[in-house]
C-alpha cells in the first residue's frame, strides 16, 4: 500500500466561521489539516477596536484544529496585486501569532526574509508547535546553487522545524531545480518546496514523493485557489492512491 502524503487545505476567507466550513469540507475531501490564512480575515475578526488582539475569536479556530498550520502572511510575502497579506502594523501581526502560539498549535509559518537572525520574534512551545521558516519568491526560481545558499541560510538561523521554499516557474526547467532541490535536501529536516503556477505543478504532486514535507491543496467547491498552478485536495489524494511503489 501507499505510504500517507500530507496534504495540507489552504483556507482564505473574511470570517472565522466560513473559515470553520471551508476547513471542515476540506478535512472530508482528504486534507490532513487546515493552514489558515489569518491574513485574509477582516481585521475585526482578529482585533478589537483598540488594537488589542481578540484572543476569544482566535480560539474558535484553535479548538477545532489545533492541529493546523497558522500564518498572518506578510505583504511582501504574498502573491503582488491580489490583495493579499496584512495590512495592519508588524507589531499587531506579530501579536496574532503570538496569540496564535499562546494556545499550542501544531504549526506556525513566520517569513525568513523578516527574521533572518537568531532573533525569535514569538514565544513558542517546541514540545507542542512546529516553526515553518518560509520564503516566496514571485519572480523566478533561482538556480540550485542559489537554492542550496538559502537553505543553509535559513539552517543557521533559530530553530526552524521545517524549510519552505516556494518559488515561481517561468519556464519548465524551474520545477525540475525544485525537484532536484527536494531530492538533495528533504532528508535533512522538513523541507517544504514547490514550484508556483502552471509550469511548477508537478512539484506539489510530486514533492512528497521524495519526502518532501507534506503539499498544498485547495477546496474544489470553495472556487479560491491559492495559486494558479495548486491542484484541489481530491486531485492530489487520487493521485497519491495511484502510487504503488513510492520512493
């Protein structure tokens, strides 16, 4: 039989409870766990008028998934002229997060390029919490020499549990960089790599193949796709149902 590939259901919304239906319609179409865009809530959803942190909203997520991965996405790191990533201050995000760790989440994602030293921005529970160290790139895919400067990089700063790396093909070869990437590195520690758009697809199948840390997927009813190339959940659970002999 296959080995089980994580498939992770990315979740945008405007409200936590639409969040709770996405996430519960995934979890019946084969995700493993949500990871939850906290970034595109209204902002009422995760602060009060005073700026203080609405710790009671957050939890309703929190004690139905405890388990997910939980992100407020960054501007700089989201996809350009979507929309996305908050837009709030750095020191109200960071206070989202840290509410977010404050209950012992599975996961949290925190961007490399804005905390690049051995400065931990939040107080995390290792026993309980994951720290995904991530970088996006939405203009290209750097060759792999490049490729393997960054993840000594991101190695060398605090305890980052798992690696992603997401980058964008413009052409062919480029999912074949992230391919081999995975392949030299995914043994090491958690390694999140993907190739975004239509030319990188292969890579969020095919990833977890080569042990690659677990892939993205979408809602196939919800209509939002969190990148043009990401397959729906169903997609890639067929897919892996397919696979006979992993590696």
């Amino acid at each position: 039989m296959p080995e089980h590939y994580r498939v992770a259901a990315t979740i945008f919304s405007e409200s936590i409870p639409e969040m709770l239906v996405w996430a519960e319609e995934a979890m019946s179409q084969g995700a493993d766990f949500p990871e939850f865009r906290l970034d595109s809530l209204r902002i009422g959803e995760l602060l009060f008028d005073d700026g203080l942190v609405n710790k009671t909203r957050i939890k309703q997520l929190v004690t139905e998934f405890p388990g997910a991965i939980y992100t407020c996405r960054h501007q700089s790191e989201a996809p350009p002229y979507t929309g996305q990533g908050f837009v709030e201050s750095e020191k109200n995000r960071i206070a989202i997060l840290q509410a977010v760790a404050d209950l012992g989440v599975g996961y949290i994602d925190i961007e490399h390029r804005l905390f690049p030293t051995d400065k931990m921005p939040l107080k995390i529970d290792p026993e309980k919490t994951l720290l995904i160290k991530s970088v996006h790139d939405f203009n290209g895919t750097p060759n792999i020499d490049q490729q393997r400067g960054l993840y000594h990089k991101i190695s060398q700063s605090f305890g980052s549990d798992i690696i992603k790396v997401a980058t964008t093909a413009t052409k062919p070869e480029d999912a074949e960089t992230i391919m081999a990437f995975i392949k030299e590195h995914a043994y090491k520690k958690g390694l999140i790599a993907i190739a975004m758009g239509e030319l990188g697809r292969k890579t969020r199948f095919e990833g977890p193949l080569w042990r690659g840390y677990l892939t993205y997927g979408y809602v196939n009813c919800s209509g939002m796709p969190g990148d043009p190339g990401m397959p729906t959940i169903r997609e890639l659970r067929g897919f892996y149902k397919s696979q006979t002999n992993p590696v």
